[in-house]
C-alpha cells in the first residue's frame, strides 16, 4: 500500500500521530475540487468551487473523521464502534468498523434515515436500532448508556479524532487553491464539520474564510440561535434540533464575518436538480450550499470581486437518497420502435430540448 494511501497518513506528521502502527483506512480523501458554473452567474464574477465529499469511500465526508476514529480505537484496544446518526455517520461507522474488525452499534431516528444508508449499515453488517424522535433523542440516549463501558468507543463528531480528520478537507482546498478561499459555504447539523474546516484552516495558519453555514428552514437551529424541538426537512441528513457543536460553529461564523443561512426545502430540491443538470449530484442536504449561494445572490450580498474565490461544500453523493431523488427528477422517456429513422427524429427533438 502506498505510504501515502488515506488521511491518517497523509497528515499524521500535522497531527503529531507518528507512532500509529496500524492504520483502518479505506482509502478516504483527495477529493476532487470542481468548477460549478450557476446560470445566474456573471462572466467576471468570482471563481466558485465545489468540493466532492461524495467521492469518499462510502459517499461522504463522515469517512475522513472516521478512518482516525477508528484507528485510535483500535489501538486502544477498544472492541464496540457506536453512533447516533441520521445515516451517514451509521454508514460510515459500520464499514471502518467491519474493516478494523470491530462491532458496530448504530442509533438512528426510525422512518427517518435514506435507503441508501440504511443499505450501507446493512451491508457492512452492523446492528441497527431505531428510537422514537430525531437524531438528537439517539444521541442524547447513546451517551447516557456509553457510561462505564472501556471497550466501547463513541464515534460521533464529539469524538475529538472525528472532527480532527475532518479538518483534513480544509488542508486539501488550501493545497488545491494555493491559499484558502474567500468564502466558504457549507451544511450545518451537528455543527461538527464546519468546525473541522476552521480548525484545519487554522491549524495552517492561514487567514480563514468567511463561513456561511447553510440549515434548513425546519431544522435551522444556528440561524434562529435555538434548540429545534421537532426538526423537519426533506435534507434527512441535517434533521438536526441541537447541534452538540454549536459554540465552535458559531465561533468559526462570528470571527471570520460569515453567517448562518436558511433555505427553504424547495429551494434545497432546485439546488439539487440544478447541480445535477451540471453533472453533480448530490443528496438534498449537501445540496444546501448551492441554495444558500443561489439565495445570497439574489440578495446581492455576494462577493463580486472576479479575483475571489467560494467554495461549496458537497457533503454526500445523491444515491445515498433515491426516495427522494425519484421524486425530484421525473424520468425522461420516450417510446421508440427500433427504427434508425424514428431513433434520428428522437434524437433531434432532444437536442432541441437540450
Ligand atoms: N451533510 C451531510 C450529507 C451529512 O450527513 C451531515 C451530517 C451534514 C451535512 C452536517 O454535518 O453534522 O457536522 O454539521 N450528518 C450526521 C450523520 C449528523 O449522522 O450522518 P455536521
């Protein structure tokens, strides 16, 4: 394997992890930054980015804290991998655990989770349980009964080596960039991940972006600067009421001159559709960022200067949610018979579409 193969190693040397003998790692990181080109956007406005989080090994970006998480726990000898998640923490967990060789134990809010991920918990062969109420109920439960258990680990974000990995996606976009951009645009639910990027930015020492963090309208308990009793989005991943990290959210919003912004979830489903029809697609709550652009234009509270650069924060590939994604985009067929000539009449009626 190469030295260089996943997170740990890659940034151990930042982290001062040297000692680590054996890696968990499924080949997490290096993902890719792309251009996303908005139609509203003018020809000299600023450069905007999308970083792919879906690209990771289990389709988001869970996996960059969860290959530290793991190793750590298994290096401490810990046998029983457990979460609370609205499933891509579950996912994740059940298949760094399946690969280090450990139980995994996930708690998810019933009815509430994407096939996808469900699928993913299954296949990796972890043990499911479901509570009654949001993520937050599963969490809140979780920790209660962590107590007294040595050979348990908690891996949620309040596992300090989950958020630690996470920065690593901020060491990327600097190194991809040559500096770090401008503004940054990114989901918030736990409130986990847009502290792993201002800490990553920090930890560079360099100057970080203005971070706009994206919720929605249901479950916008940043933007409202409150506990979200009953969190209620289509974006199932961010059906969050009370986010554990929130004074580092609000410390990462606050010190660089960012904002928390909600979009409602048809906006978050126009976001999703509109970056599909760029060849992106991504589930509804990482479609959030594209949302909060969108909305942040239309208000004129952008940045126009053409030398600044914005980065969208993808978190998590759209197969993950096909429920919902076969009710955004509506099949396109049409009848043919076979014959070269109704396939050419077929064929020119598309390009017209197009
Ligand atoms: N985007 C996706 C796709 C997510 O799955 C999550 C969180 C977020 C954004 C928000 O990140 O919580 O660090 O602010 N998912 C967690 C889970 C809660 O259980 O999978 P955050």
């Amino acid at each position: 394997m190469p030295h260089t193969v996943g997170i740990v190693r890659r940034y151990q040397h930042l982290w001062q992890l040297e000692g680590i003998e054996e890696v968990i790692t499924l080949g997490e990181g290096r993902t890719p930054l792309i251009p996303v080109h908005p139609p509203w956007h003018p020809q000299k406005g600023p450069q905007v980015w999308g970083k792919l989080e879906g690209c990771n090994p289990t389709g988001s970006f869970k996996d960059r804290g969860m290959t530290v998480a793991v190793t750590m726990a298994k290096a401490q000898g810990k046998r029983v991998a457990l979460c609370a998640s609205t499933g891509n923490t579950a996912a994740s967990a059940a298949a760094y655990a399946a690969r280090a060789g450990m139980t995994a134990v996930v708690v998810i809010p019933g009815g509430k989770v994407a096939p996808g991920k469900l699928l993913q918990v299954q296949a990796y062969g972890a043990l499911l349980l479901e509570v009654e109420g949001a993520f937050d109920v599963a969490l809140a439960a979780l920790r209660r009964a962590m107590a007294d258990q040595p050979e348990w680990e908690l891996v949620n974000s309040v596992n300090p080596w989950r958020i630690l990995g996470q920065e690593s996606a901020a060491y990327e976009i600097a190194e991809d960039l040559g500096r770090a951009p401008d503004l940054l645009v990114i989901p918030v639910g736990n409130a986990g991940n847009i502290t792993a990027y201002h800490r990553g930015f920090q930890r560079l020492g360099l100057k970080p972006p203005r971070f706009i963090g994206g919720q929605a309208a249901g479950a916008a308990s940043m933007v409202e600067g409150r506990d979200i009793e009953h969190p209620e989005t289509v974006a199932s991943a961010i059906r969050i009421g009370k986010p554990v990290s929130r004074p580092y959210a609000e410390e990462a919003v606050r010190t660089t001159g960012g904002a928390f912004v909600a979009v409602s979830d048809e906006a978050i489903l126009a976001a999703q559709a509109e970056l599909a029809r760029q060849g992106i697609f991504v589930e509804p709550a990482s479609a959030t960022p594209y949302a909060v652009l969108t909305k942040l234009w239309d208000q004129g509270a952008l940045l126009r200067d053409p030398d600044s650069i914005i980065v969208l924060i993808f978190t998590g590939n759209g197969l993950k949610d096909a429920d919902t994604a076969l009710r955004n985009f509506p099949a396109r067929r049409a009848q043919w018979d076979g014959q070269p000539l109704s396939l050419a009449a077929l064929v020119q009626r598309e390009v017209e579409h197009v």
